[in-house]
C-alpha cells in the first residue's frame, strides 16, 4: 500500500484511459466522475518506490502519478 494513501489502481485505471483515448480529458473524467477523486492527490507521491516494488505488471507507476499531477 501507499505510505501517503494514494488509490494507485484507481490512478492507474484513468491513466490507461489517458493512453486509450489519447486525451488528458479521458483521465480527468475517469478520476472525476468514475472515481470521484481529485487529480491533485497524485502529487502527494513522495517517489519512495514502494508501489513499484510491490507492482505485478512492473508499471513506471512514479513516473505515471507525476504526469497525472501536472
């Protein structure tokens, strides 16, 4: 889990339809009105690793969480 309480899968799951759709508007909406989160939790990411270490499919979830925040 997320020492800063970030739904990664949740994140995860817009950003794949960021890269579906090829539209940043994709991956608002999904956080917005699927998830009902706010696209600003993504910048708590303090980049310990520990997601990445613990990731099945070997995701640059770091990576994926500091295009979200911008």
């Amino acid at each position: 889990s997320c020492p800063e309480d970030i739904p990664i899968p949740k994140f995860m799951d817009a950003y794949n339809h960021k890269i579906m759709y090829d539209s940043e508007k994709q991956l608002e909406d999904r956080l917005k009105w699927h998830w009902n989160l706010p696209k600003d939790i993504a910048a708590r990411c303090t980049a310990c690793g520990q997601c990445e270490e613990l990731c099945t499919q070997h995701l640059p979830i770091i990576e994926r969480l500091a295009d979200i925040a911008q």
